[in-house]
C-alpha cells in the first residue's frame, strides 16, 4: 500500500502503517500531554488489532494462502492477503478468525477486570475490555467491507453462487447502514452530554457509514466486471513483448540484450517463479551487477484464469505486472494498465449493445 512506512515482520508478514496513523498517533500524544495515558490507549488499542489482523494471517498461511503485509490505518487494520480464488469455506474460516479473536481479547480483559483493584491499571483493562467486543461485534456485522460481510457472503456461497451471494450481502449491507445511523441519531438523542460531544459521535459514525457505503459499492463493482466479463480468459491478454533473460546475465548483456532486440521489458527465473528486471531502479547500475541483483518478484497467475481473478492477485500483490503461465511455463505478461483499458473496451462494447 502507497503511503505505508514498514516497520517490522512477524512470520515473514511485513507490518506498516500508513502516515495517516502516524498522525493520528502523533496529534493523539500532543493531546495527551503530559501524562501520555491518552496515547498508551491509542497503541494499546492498535496492538490489539494487530492481533486481529494476524488472526486472518494465520489462518491464511495455514491454508496455503500467501499474506504478503498487514497496513495499520486510522479506521483499524487490513490484510493485503490474495483471495482472488478461493474456497468459499476457507475465506469463512479466514473471515471469522479476526471477530472471534477480538471476542477472546475481550474476555480475557473482562475476565481481569473483575479481580483488578479501583485505579488506573483497572481502567486501562475496561478499556480494553470494551474495545475488543466492540471491533469483535461491529466485524461480524453482514456489511461490506467488514469481515462480517466477508463472512456472510461465504456462507451463502453454501446455496448461491458468488453473484448472488454478493448482492444479497449488499442488501444487507444498506440495511446495516440504514439501521446504524437509525441508532446514531437515537442515541444522540437520548444521551445528556455537551453538544460537542454529540457533535463528534454523530460525524464519527456518519464517516464509519460512509466507509461501509464505500466498500459495498467497491463490492459491486467489482461483481460486476466479474460477471460481465465471464469467460474471458487471460491468455486473451498476454504479451509476447518481452525477453526471457538468465539470472546471471551481466548489465553489459542486459544492456546488448535491449540494443539488439529493442525490448525494455526483461523477465527472468527468480526461484520458482519469474521477476521483473528492474533497469530504473533507484541505485546506480554497476557493472558488476547480475540480472538477479535488479530482480522484482512478480505474481505468476495461469493463462485460463479469468482476467478480473488476475487483476485481483495482481492488486493484493501490489504488482502492476505479472507472469503469465501455463503448467508452470512462461507464455507472457500482462500489466495491470493492460487490463483495466480492456476491461474500460470491453465494458463499454457490451453497454452500446443494449
């Protein structure tokens, strides 16, 4: 994810946050100066939804799943992890994962908050308490893009097929947001407190709703062109526009290798997948440096994979270029580029036929 700052691994995932949370931790300590308990909640909160996160994790990579980073925002966590075809019981059991481990969270706090003494430590376990059942309860919720929705979807997989059970969960999504802002101004209501603070309560659930309009209608979206572009193959998009090159080619080959095909695009074998030969890289080209020291790995996706499948690996691999195989053997590329302009065609050639 763009904008992202690395700051560490756990199980080989990488952890980020996003500078919009950085902000958020920064402004949160100048507010809770000098005492700073105010921003030990905030990373204490965070730290438990890392835990969330990396319950999703785990399950993934139990099922063979690669999650390639965990992005820590403001609204809460994401895992880029690539589901683009997966199991409808498998994201079941992925999606549930993070509720169900904020629910634990919960009661292990509650279950100590009942035997802690009156006093700070004790109000740091309430918060902690609450909090989790709170994230626990709202990502059960049957809306987008919560893990809920994720959830409810796949269970209807068990009857319909993904179409339907998107737009079902998209119903329910509306319905979700429909009854939350119901209780947003019936709670604000009811409550007696400053209007500022009703204020505040009401613009934070107003930006929750639209978080979840949003990701609903990225669902749709998305069902869409996948719908609409059934049975559209990737090996109707791949490129012969590219030179298969050894790991161990020197620049000075690379470079005789660009003169005398008049390809920029090179690919090499990096493992058991194929890397792009990153020519532009930041760091001065040196002479003694191979094809594998410029190598970038790139997502290898099969040549009958539907191509919104493809453009979804590619996006949870933040790739904007992929390997396109067949058993296992290079038969060209595709960038990201490539097949959001075809899908943009292809759209809109099956709109002026209606």
């Amino acid at each position: 994810m763009a904008d992202a700052y690395k700051i560490g691994k756990i199980w080989g995932i990488d952890i980020e946050l996003h500078w919009t949370f950085i902000a958020l931790l920064l402004v949160t300590l100048w507010l809770s100066l000098p005492t700073g308990f105010l921003f030990v909640l905030i990373v204490l909160l965070f730290l438990c939804v890392l835990i969330h996160e990396l319950s999703h994790s785990f399950v993934s990579m139990r099922n063979g799943i690669r999650v390639s980073r965990i992005v820590l925002l403001p609204l809460g966590g994401v895992s880029i992890i690539d589901i683009s075809e997966i199991d409808p019981r498998i994201e079941f059991n992925i999606a549930v994962a993070g509720p169900l481990m904020s629910l634990l969270l919960g009661a292990i706090f509650g279950f100590f908050v009942a035997f802690s003494p009156p006093g700070s430590l004790t109000e740091v376990l309430q918060f902690l308490f609450e909090i989790n059942i709170l994230l626990g309860a709202f990502n059960l919720l049957p809306a987008f893009p919560t893990d809920g929705g994720r959830v409810f979807r796949s269970w209807l997989e068990r009857k319909y097929d993904e179409y339907k059970a998107t737009m079902i969960t998209i119903k329910a999504s509306n319905v979700t947001m429909g009854l939350f802002i119901l209780g947003t101004l019936a709670y604000v209501l009811i409550i007696t407190a400053p209007f500022y603070s009703k204020e505040f309560i009401f613009l934070w659930d107003l930006l929750i709703v639209f978080f979840l309009y949003n990701g609903a209608q990225q669902e749709k979206q998305t069902i869409e062109i996948k719908r609409e572009t059934r049975g559209v193959k990737l090996r109707s998009l791949a490129t012969k526009r590219f030179v298969l090159v050894a790991p161990s080619s020197s620049v000075q080959e690379l470079y005789q290798t660009v003169k005398r095909t008049r390809e920029h695009m090179l690919i090499t074998k990096l493992g058991d997948g194929y890397a792009y030969v990153n020519l532009l890289r930041k760091e001065r080209l040196r002479p003694e440096m191979w094809a594998r020291d410029l190598a970038v790995k790139i997502p290898s996706v099969d040549m009958n994979e539907n191509i919104i499948d493809a453009l979804e690996s590619m996006e949870s691999n933040e790739s904007g270029l992929a390997a396109v195989t067949h058993k296992g053997k290079l038969v060209g590329i595709v960038t990201i580029s490539h097949i959001q302009a075809f899908l943009s065609l292809h759209i809109l050639r099956g709109h002026s036929r209606k």
